[in-house]
C-alpha cells in the first residue's frame, strides 16, 4: 500500500504565485491546498491536517509573522516563511517568530523543494526500540526531563511542544551533553540554515522551553567563541 503524499498548505495572497506553487508541488508528489490570506488559513487547520506551511509575509490584514506567532502557540506544524523583504533583520524576525526555514523571493523553484524536503526529512523518526529491561535513557533539565529514546520533552506529565527546528537541535545536544558543538555543527546535524544568525535563534526558542532564567541559562549553555553545550543535571 503506497504512502500517502505529504499535504501542504500554501499561505499567499498572490493569486498567481499559489497557482505556480500547487502546480509545481503537486507534479512533485505532494497534495496542496491555498489559503488567500490568514483568516483563510485559519479555517482550513480547523478542519485538515498538514505536513508543511508555506506562509507569506507580506499579506493584508494578519501578516505571515503575526499568524506564525499564532500558530506556535497551539501547533508544531512546520512552517516555511517566504518573502520579498530580504535583509538580515527580516530573516532572524521570521525564524524569531517560530517559522522552520526562510526563503526569500524570487526563489528557484527547486530550491525551494530541496528546503521542504529537508524538513520533513527532520521530522521523520523511526520508533526507537526499547531496552530490553524496559529502561529509557533520559536528561534531566530542571523542570524539564529529555527522553533521548522517545525525543520527548517532559515537564511533569506534560509534552512541551517544539517545533521541528527545535527538536532536530535538541536531539543533537542531547547525543552530546557536555560537549561543545560549534554551529557549523548543529546546523549541518539539525539541517538548519547556516545563514546569519539562524543556529542562534532556534537555540533562544528553545532556551525558552527548558530555562527558568533566560539570562542565566543552566542547561543550554553559550561558550564564548566554540559553540552551545547542553549540560543536563
């Protein structure tokens, strides 16, 4: 029985590029579904699931930033931001705002493909097969406890969401706890972006997750000039 294709949602209030886009993702073996703007994106998670987001910044009413901000909220959905605005603070606000990648317009169609399959390749994970006694392998993180069998974040008996970006760089931390990854490293482990500061960003958005001090982090440490470390209790 053949997999089903991943369904991608494409957020954009440009008639002609939603078209191009559905065309050229669909020949490449996905499903996709249009949203003009973000009220329409909004209906359509109430009643579909889908594999990747592909958000607009730039729309009418809600902008693309502002419904990512949203969405983190209640979902882990990957997000894929695109845009005309190409300067650095542009990118870092989008990747600040809890979008998975960041391309900006115009884009090689088969750029783009190339990024959403990175993606998802991240957030594909095999089950992991128990210990025979039952056993699993976890850090603990203060408030928070990391199953490195499961790739599950715990706070008490609750999950903390993350986003793909955040668990592919957790899950390289945690294969290194108290060793120091530059961030060429993490990003070419985790898949993220060497571009500017992207490495940076995704390790603030997790830090928020894990840290009761964001200005004195105990767990996801900066060495100045090396790298991150996670160094678990």
């Amino acid at each position: 029985m053949s997999e089903a294709p991943n369904h991608i949602l494409v957020v954009d209030d440009d008639t002609r590029l939603r078209g191009l886009l559905q065309r050229y993702l669909t020949d490449n073996g996905f499903m996709v579904s249009q949203a003009a703007d973000a009220a329409e994106a909004r209906q359509a998670l109430l009643s579909l699931e889908f594999d990747l987001l592909i958000v607009d910044v730039m729309m009418p009413g809600e902008d693309g930033m502002a419904l990512t901000r949203s969405l983190r909220e209640t979902k882990d959905v990957p997000i894929l931001m695109l845009t005309a605005m190409g300067e650095a603070d542009d990118r870092i606000g989008g990747l600040s705002s809890g979008a998975d990648d960041y391309l900006t317009k115009p884009f090689d169609p088969r750029e783009l493909l190339l990024r959403i399959n990175a993606i998802l390749r991240r957030i594909r994970r095999p089950e992991v097969p128990q210990a025979a006694d039952g056993a699993a392998e976890v850090l603990s993180l203060g408030e928070c406890v990391y199953d490195v069998r499961r790739e599950a974040l715990m706070k008490g008996e609750e999950a903390v969401r993350l986003t793909p970006a955040e668990a592919a760089l957790l899950k390289e931390l945690a294969r290194h706890p108290g060793e120091i990854l530059s961030r060429d490293e993490l990003a070419a482990a985790t898949g993220v972006s060497r571009n500017l500061r992207t490495v940076d960003v995704q390790v603030t958005r997790l830090r928020k997750k894990i840290e009761s001090d964001l200005r004195l982090p105990r767990y996801l440490q900066t060495v100045r000039g090396k790298g991150y470390m996670l160094m678990p209790e």
